[in-house]
C-alpha cells in the first residue's frame, strides 16, 4: 500500500519519498533556489486535504498541493524566514502565510494567491550592518486567552529581542503547529 510521505530538500530540487521504501515519488524543481529551514504541512483552504509550504534560500514562500504536486503560487518577500505561520489575517475563510520580511517584522500572504494583505511594520531600531552574517527568524501564531485576538511572536529584525504584534481585528482562526 501508500506509505507515508516524506519530503526533503535539496538544492534545486524538493524531492516527495515514499518513507516505506524510501523510493522517489516526485519532485518539484527549483532552478537556481534551494528550501530553507521548516517544511510546513497545512490545509490552507479547509477543504480537508494539506498544502505545503516551503520558504526558499531566495526569500519566496511557495505552496505546493500535497496530492499532486502542483505548484499552486509563489511569492516573494520571505527574506529572513525559517519557517511559515498560519492564521486568517484577512478575514476570508482561508488560513494566510506569514513570514519574516527583511526590514518589516511580518508580511501576511494570501493563503488563496500568495498577494500581499498585510504588513507589520518594525518600529524604531537598524537592520544588521550589510555584508553580516543575517540569521533567519521564525514566527508563531497564538491566541489570547479570551480567544478573540489573535497574535503574532517572533524575534525582531535587529535580532535583539521578542516581539508579539496584534493581527487584525477578526484573525482568530490561526493554526498552531
């Protein structure tokens, strides 16, 4: 039967296993871009079947349908990103991408076409000296404790401490990893 599936990625290349047998089943061409950091597996629209989500070296988030292996939109802005999280920023229904944007604390992506929806902003500070070594950043969703307000946490982009930003009023469906 199906085993379960495996992804792994190299440079140029996402490749889909079959971890039973360890064989190849697919695999999704980067060109001249390779993932970085954390693969996510999400059902961005709800209808119960899993996206994946891959931040590339290059800075793009890309959404790739977890059963046939079709690229369902890429875009760029993920700069300093590791990893994706998820919530519905823009009210629609569909769970949004956030990323770790260079300067900008966060961007949300529009989990239905990848466009820009919305932007956090980093208030104050510098970005790192160009030419140094920049680490990549992650980002959490979370939700208060009275549920209606959703948060977003992650380091900022002078890599000096945390910082929590509100997402807009009505973002309460994020998805916890």
């Amino acid at each position: 039967g199906q085993g379960a599936l495996g992804l792994v990625g190299v440079e140029g290349n996402l490749i889909a296993i079959n971890v039973t047998d360890m064989k190849p089943i697919g695999r999704i061409a980067t060109e001249d871009d390779a993932p970085r950091g954390t693969l996510s597996a999400v059902d961005l629209d709800g209808d119960g079947k899993q996206e994946v989500v891959m931040i590339t070296r290059l800075g793009r988030a890309v959404v790739i349908n977890a059963i046939d292996g079709k690229i369902k939109w890429f875009a760029l802005g993920a700069t300093d990103a590791a990893s994706a999280a998820f919530a519905d920023v823009n009210g629609d229904g569909t769970l949004d991408v956030l990323v770790a944007a260079g300067p900008s604390f966060a961007i949300a992506l529009s989990g239905r076409d990848g466009s820009l929806i919305w932007k956090a902003e980093e208030a104050g500070g510098s970005m790192p000296a160009k030419g140094t070594p920049v680490s990549v950043r992650s980002l959490v969703t979370a939700t208060g404790s009275d549920g209606t307000r959703a948060f977003l946490v992650g380091s900022d982009p002078q890599r000096s401490g945390l910082r929590a930003v509100g997402l807009p009023q009505g973002s309460v469906k994020v998805a916890i990893h």
